[in-house]
C-alpha cells in the first residue's frame, strides 16, 4: 500500500484523517436514511458504497414501520416456561399441606 512507503507519522496522521472521514460520512448516511424528508434524488450523487448503504437503510425503515404497525400480538410461553409453572405450582401446593 502506499501509506508504507510514507514515514510513520504521515501514515498514522493519514490513517487517522481516513478514519474521520469514514464516520462522520457514515454517520451522514445513516442520518439520511433515518430522516423521511431527504431527498430521494440524493442517492443517486452518493458514491457506489454509500448509495448502496443509503438503499439497504431505507429498505430496512421500511420493514420496521411495517412491523411496528402489525404490533406484536400475543406472545405464547413456551412448552418449557409451561411445565416449570405447572411444577413450580405443584409444588407450592404440596408444601401448603
């Protein structure tokens, strides 16, 4: 790579200059894909790594609107949770005797 060929303390301050730019442009993107009223034609001047993050975020709001709009229903114990309460029931009965 050709940080290498830089001395070390160019290459971390790089390193360190990439990193920043990474986050806060994800940061970005993630903000963007959360927001409602972006502009969905600023997708399309994102490069090729951020659109595709842009796309998979929105696709995946999508998909938990729609479930949070089912609701959850109802939750059935298990088999197990069942049985333990039977015992645990049982069990409480035979000691009041």
């Amino acid at each position: 790579m050709l940080l290498t060929q830089l001395n070390n303390r160019e290459s971390e301050k790089i390193k360190e200059t990439l990193i920043l730019i990474f986050k806060s442009r994800i940061r970005l993107v993630m903000d963007l894909t959360q927001n409602p009223h972006s502009n969905p034609t600023l997708a399309s001047q994102l490069p090729m790594l951020e659109r595709n993050l842009f796309i998979t975020g929105r696709k995946a709001r999508l998909v938990l609107i729609e479930w949070l709009k089912q609701g959850s229903g109802n939750i059935e114990k298990s088999e197990l949770v069942a049985n333990l309460m039977k015992k645990r029931k049982r069990d409480e009965f035979e000691t009041d005797k």
